[in-house]
C-alpha cells in the first residue's frame, strides 16, 4: 500500500498490506494491565504461571491498541481509520519480547448509496508475531472517504 492517503477509489477487494512492527515489553504489558486491566495473569510473571496463560500474558485490550497503532500507520486511511462494527478474536495470547506486524486483506469495497463522499471497507487483519502464529485476528468495516470531484 502506498504511503499516501488512500480513498475508497484507490482499493479494491483482494488488496493486501503488511505494516511495520512494534515489540512488546514486559513493562508495556504491566504498564498497560495497571492502568486498563489489572488482572494478575498481566501484571505478575510468578502469578501468571498458575493461570490459564501459563506465563505473562498481555491484554488483549492492549493487543487490539497496538493493533490500531499499527493500522493508522501502516494502512493510510484518507480522514482516518474509522471503525463501523466488527468482530475481534485473540487465538493465542501476546508475550513479552512478540514482535506485533498486522497482515491485512480487502474482502469488501462498497459504495455508500445514500452518502457519495464516502463508503464501507470490510478488513480482516491478523496480527502476527515474529513467529508468523496469530495473536488477533479483527474482521472491520471501515468508513473510507472518496476523492472529491
């Protein structure tokens, strides 16, 4: 995808894109779990041992926002990424030392009917750490913008 911003004339179902990458840290893990989710499985390695995780784990909430992060930046939305409804799965949890890419797909490109400067996106991204398995899988519409005449 391009580094310029993109209007629902410039995409089309079937396109791809790979953002850049971000690294996660214990502290980001506890720092986030301490202010969103504090939860011991987040914020405690010897507690999270016991737990379903079976070690640290991030949030999935702060999957998701590193997953937004990475989606403004790495999928140029004209006017801005603007989720409209969706569906958000975590396959397997976020650790300390992943590296987050997002790997994301058009299935959808529709015009607004009744709205002319704008339409509907249908994205599903995976976000994958450096061992390419998924840690988030977000199937969204996106509002995308059109080029004004």
């Amino acid at each position: 995808m391009s580094p310029e911003p993109l209007y629902l004339d410039d995409i089309a179902v079937g396109d791809t894109f790979v953002t850049g990458s971000v690294t996660v840290t214990t502290e980001d893990i506890q720092a986030f779990a301490r202010q969103f989710d504090p939860q011991p499985f987040h914020l405690d390695a010897e507690a999270a041992i016991g737990s379903l995780f079976g070690g640290l784990a991030a949030s999935g909430w702060h999957t998701a926002a590193l997953t937004m992060r990475l989606l403004v930046e790495g999928f140029p939305l004209a006017r801005g990424v603007i989720g409209a409804g969706g569906e958000l799965a975590w396959p397997r949890p976020t650790r300390p030392g992943d590296v987050l890419t997002v790997h994301g797909e058009v299935l959808q490109v529709t015009p607004s009917r009744s709205r002319p400067d704008r339409g509907m996106l249908l994205v599903r991204s995976e976000t994958r750490n450096q061992h390419g398995e998924v840690v988030q899988v977000f199937t969204v519409n996106i509002v995308a913008w059109r080029r004004l005449a």
